[in-house]
C-alpha cells in the first residue's frame, strides 16, 4: 500500500466533495491504525468505542463519517454489532488508477493584457542615475 498515495488521493477527494474535520479525522485514525497493522491484512479489525474515545466522537457522528468515506470509496467496512466483543472490520480501498479520471479543474486563467496601440510610442525608456525620483 502507498501511503502518500492514499493521502494525495484523500486530498483530491477533498476538493470535491468537501469532508467535515470529523471526516478526515477518522479516515487518518484509520490511515494510522492500517498502518500499524503494517499494511499485513486487507482488513483489520478496531472496536467502536475505542474508536469514538480516541478520534473524540459521538456514535452518530461515527456512523456518519464511516458511511461518506465508503460512499467516497475510500474505505469499506462492516460493522461489529451491538456488542463490545464484536469489533468493527476496515478495509483501506486504494485510489482509482483510471487514465480517464479527469484531474480537479483549477483555475489557471491568466489574464493577458492586448495592446492594439503601436507600442513604440507606449514604451518609456529608463534611464539609472541613481535617484529614486527619476522616471
């Protein structure tokens, strides 16, 4: 697995669609934990209430987050159920490698200034004296 890659990937996803603070949080708590696990499973397994005590959320806000970032294809998951002992299952997915994935559009308009005067009589010459009152 590329970390920067899924953090680039992350980061692109961003500018699209706008992830809450809660949101990126929980996806690089997740980033962490995969990465601790030394990227040896496909799936790793984290109990919710350890997850909610240290990203510093509620139950709603995590069910939330987990549900955009599948929808977003950054991750998979499949919850534990009701119980402490059955812990919550999470899947890195990898960025989409499509050659005809279209790049986020920027703004690279760059004003270019037209003269259609005749410029030899809109040029100023400068002269250096060494004044700074000089024109």
């Amino acid at each position: 697995m590329n970390y920067l890659k899924l953090v680039c990937n992350f980061w692109r996803l961003d500018e699209q669609q706008g992830f809450t603070a809660n949101e990126t949080r929980i996806y690089f708590f997740l980033l962490h934990l995969a990465n601790s696990f030394y990227w040896e499973k496909d799936w790793f397994e984290y109990g919710d209430e350890k997850m909610k005590a240290h990203v510093g959320v509620s139950s709603a806000v995590l069910r939330t987050a987990r549900h955009n970032l599948k929808e977003a294809s950054l991750i998979n998951f499949v919850t534990g159920g009701s119980g402490q002992r059955v812990k919550t299952r999470y899947q890195i997915l990898t960025p989409n490698q499509d050659p005809n994935l279209n790049p986020i559009p920027y703004n690279n308009k760059t004003k270019i200034k037209t003269n259609n005067r005749d410029e030899r009589f809109s040029k100023r010459e400068y002269v250096a004296s060494g004044s700074d009152f000089d024109e």
